[in-house]
C-alpha cells in the first residue's frame, strides 16, 4: 500500500487525477460538441428546405387551382398549415433515440 505523506506523492496523485478527468471529460464534451454541431447544421437545412417547399406549395397552389377565386383564397393557407401539420407529426414519429448514448438506456 501506497505511502502518502511525503509532499512530492500527493502532487504525483494530484496531478493522475487531473489528467484522468481531462482525458474522460475534455475527449467525451469534444465528441457531444460535434454531434450537437452536425445535428443543428441537418436541423437548420432541413428546416429551411421545408419552408421553401412549403412556399412554393403555396404560391402553385395560389397561382393555378385557387386563381382568381377570392372567397376562397383562404384554401391553399389552409392546405398549406394542413400540410406542415402532417410533416411535423410525421417527423415526431420518426425520432427513436432519446439519448445521446446508444448504450445507456
């Protein structure tokens, strides 16, 4: 069994302590900051994707079906919103992992 009374042990435990939590901390924050980065870079694309589609959905169904029909421009907002609805329930049913670790829960 160790001996820890001398000053230069107590350093050398010190400083294997703090080396260790860099090495388990520092490593596994880097690996969550990337995972987080690419995750909001697809959410951000994929959200501006939506809105341009959805846009254009509108303004075809605006500009042929619903032309010139003002008691019903209300419709093609409707199908629209309708439209957004199911995409982001859709989306919701989809998401299958909770946690960021695989191997926890």
């Amino acid at each position: 069994m160790p001996s820890f009374t001398s000053g230069s042990s107590i350093v050398e435990l010190f400083d294997l302590v703090r080396a260790y939590a860099k090495q388990e901390t520092i490593g596994e924050l880097r690996g969550t900051g990337r995972w987080l980065a690419w995750g909001a870079i697809g959410g951000i694309s994929i959200l501006l994707g939506l809105l341009f589609t959805l846009v254009g959905i509108l303004r075809l169904l605006q500009s042929t079906v619903f032309e010139g029909t003002t008691a019903f421009s209300w419709v093609p907002y409707f199908i629209v919103l309708a439209l957004a609805i199911a995409l982001i329930v859709f989306s919701q049913s989809r998401i299958r992992k909770p946690f960021l670790n695989s191997g926890d829960h």
